[in-house]
C-alpha cells in the first residue's frame, strides 16, 4: 500500500460512513473505491505541461484551472480548498451508480440517512452488481426506481476532490458547469435537503459558467462559449418550467384520496405518456443548445420524474432572486450560504 493511501485510507473510510450509511460492506466498498481515487490523483500543471496528453485535454484542464479560479476569486465561491486541482483517471465511463425510489402513488423519495448529508434521495453504488440487486430489492417492496450512472460527485470538501476523467468527454463550457456545480456544494451544503442542494447546484453551475465565459478576460459577450453558456442556461430554464408544470398536474391526481390504486396508477402512467410526447413535440425543439434527450429516453415512473425534480426545481425563481445584487455575485453567493441554513425550508429565501 502506498504512503497516501496508508496514511488516509482510515480518514477515507470514515468519510465513507459519513456519507454512505452503516451497513459495512457497503462502507468498505465505497472506502477502498475513494482510496483508490485518492492515490490516482494527478496535479492538473502536471498533466498541462505532459507532451503525451493530446492538446484538447490540455485545453480543457486549463479551461477547468482557470474556472475555478475566477469562481474563487471573482464570484465569491467559499470552501473550494485545493478540490479540481487534480486529476482522477478512471478507468471506466462510469465513476458509480446512483439508485433512486420513490412511492408509486405520491411523489415522495424513498430517503436513506446517513450521519453527515442527512437524509437524501439518493444512493451511490461502485458495483453493478450490487446496484441491481438494491433496485431488484426495492422494486419488489412496490418501490418504483431510477438506477443511473455518474461521471462526478462532491465529498462536500472533506477531501479535494479530483477532475474525473469521465468527465473530459464533455464539451468545454458542459464541462466548467459541471465543475462549478460540484463546487456550489462545497459551498453550500444543507443536510436532508436533496431537491434544493442540487437544484441550487444545477442553478449556481449555469451562472457563474455564464459569467465565466462572458466576463473574464478573453471572453465576452461575442464569443461562442459565451453564447452557449447563455443558451444552455435559457434551456434549463424552459426544462425547469416544464418540470414544475408536471409536477403541479401530478400532485393534483394524487390528492385524490378517493381513486383505488389501480385507477390512480393507470391516471398516471396516462399523464406520463402525454408528458413524454409533449417533451419531444413542444420542448425538445425549441431548446437552443442542450437536448436533454435522456428526458424522452428514459420511461417516466415517480422515481425518474423526482430525480429529475430534484435538478430543476424553481430555477426561474432562483434567478429572480440572483438579479436582485445587480451584478454583485460574490454577495449574492454569501448571502445565500448565511440565509439559506436559517431556514427551516431553504427554498424560503426565494420569497424574499
């Protein structure tokens, strides 16, 4: 074993219980993946200056150093310790695999609660083995159930977390959102409150790769990453409407108390196909820069619908919110990390 792993393979293995619960073999799976991610790190300068790395990895790791380092110095992003100065190479596409559940006649999450994040929507598995078997699991309790790869998580600044190099694959400004998205947990982070951590995450990832692209040095308002930055951000938005909208016509059938649940459920599965079509006759096409094919992809059931909630929850309002500091960011993003935790709902400082 390696100096680095020996000397935090323990700290990894509590971070692991942190964050994945206290079933043991599910700790020492998910330790000894972190371990091995710890020790594969590499310095971004290192692997910027290696003449055997193609040039457009080397463009898009200086992209990602510079990101992050206007995110810290120019927009006010807090905690972000030395996470996405390295390198993680993975050796599949798929860094884990995350198992949502939700009830079949209301839309609720099955949560897990683990000591650090609280209770969340969500659970990572390194092993598709075992991923299956969980959703196997869940799906004879009456569960429905979403099972999804990931290319990136956060450690919520326990660690510096890495630049997987799952995520090179995607294009340069997809690629800084993503970043600046996992660095707005390191900055805000509300224990049990999955949908607005990463519906903040989504909205914080696409302004400040807004700002990223359109104000620093080099960039601008007539460059073309600026402007699919813009477009991308408009899409989420419209994807985010549309979401609320379904939200809304699926809460009102199960409000319903009177249906039996075999009527209920065959309501829903009408709703659900009537919401697909209308993704792919009326949204997809008007979308500018960002497909969100998987939307009509994927079968519509509470647990891939609440996944996808979770996202794209109150995006308009949150921007709303954003343009009242006319221009200040970095106040904004303090304000929001000394606000939101005073809450009992986080969402609450969108009224104000």
């Amino acid at each position: 074993m390696s100096g680095v792993a020996g000397g935090r393979l323990g700290w990894v293995l509590l971070v692991a219980l942190a964050i994945a619960g206290c079933n043991p073999v599910y700790v020492g799976r998910a330790g000894w993946a972190q371990a091995q991610i710890l020790t594969s790190r590499v310095p971004l300068t290192q692997v910027m200056v290696d003449e055997e790395v193609d040039p457009e990895t080397r463009a898009k790791l200086r992209l990602v150093r510079d990101a992050r380092a206007f995110a810290v110095a120019e927009l006010g992003f807090r905690n972000a310790g030395d996470s996405y100065t390295t390198l993680a190479p993975l050796q599949s596409d798929t860094l884990a695999l995350v198992l949502s559940a939700a009830y079949q006649d209301r839309l609720a999450f099955r949560t897990w609660w683990f000591p650090v994040a609280g209770r969340v929507p969500y659970r990572a598995y390194f092993s598709r083995g075992a991923a299956e078997r969980a959703r196997d699991a869940l799906e004879e309790e009456g569960y429905d159930t979403y099972l999804r790869p990931t290319a990136a998580f956060s450690t919520l600044g326990w660690f510096a977390d890495p630049l997987y190099s799952t995520l090179l694959r995607l294009d340069e400004v997809a690629l800084v959102e993503t970043v600046l998205h996992e660095l707005a947990h390191n900055h805000l982070y509300l224990p049990g409150h999955g949908r607005f951590n990463e519906s903040y995450a989504t909205f914080i990832g696409h302004v400040a790769s807004v700002e990223f692209f359109c104000g620093r040095p080099g960039g601008g308002d007539d460059t073309v990453k600026c402007t699919r930055a813009r477009e991308r951000w408009a899409d989420a938005r419209r994807v985010s409407r549309y979401v609320g909208e379904l939200e809304a016509r699926l809460r009102e059938l199960y409000a319903q108390e009177a249906l039996e649940l075999e009527e209920l459920l065959s309501r829903r599965e009408r709703i659900y196909a009537e919401a697909r079509t209308e993704f792919v006759t009326d949204i997809q096409p008007v979308l500018r820069a960002s497909s969100y094919a998987y939307f009509a992809a994927e079968p519509l059931n509470n647990a891939t619908f609440l996944a996808r909630v979770l996202y794209f929850d109150r995006l308009d309002e949150f921007d709303r919110l954003r343009r009242e500091w006319e221009g200040d960011f970095a106040s904004f993003m303090d304000w929001t990390r000394e606000e939101a935790p005073r809450r009992n709902d986080p969402f609450d400082i969108l009224g104000d």
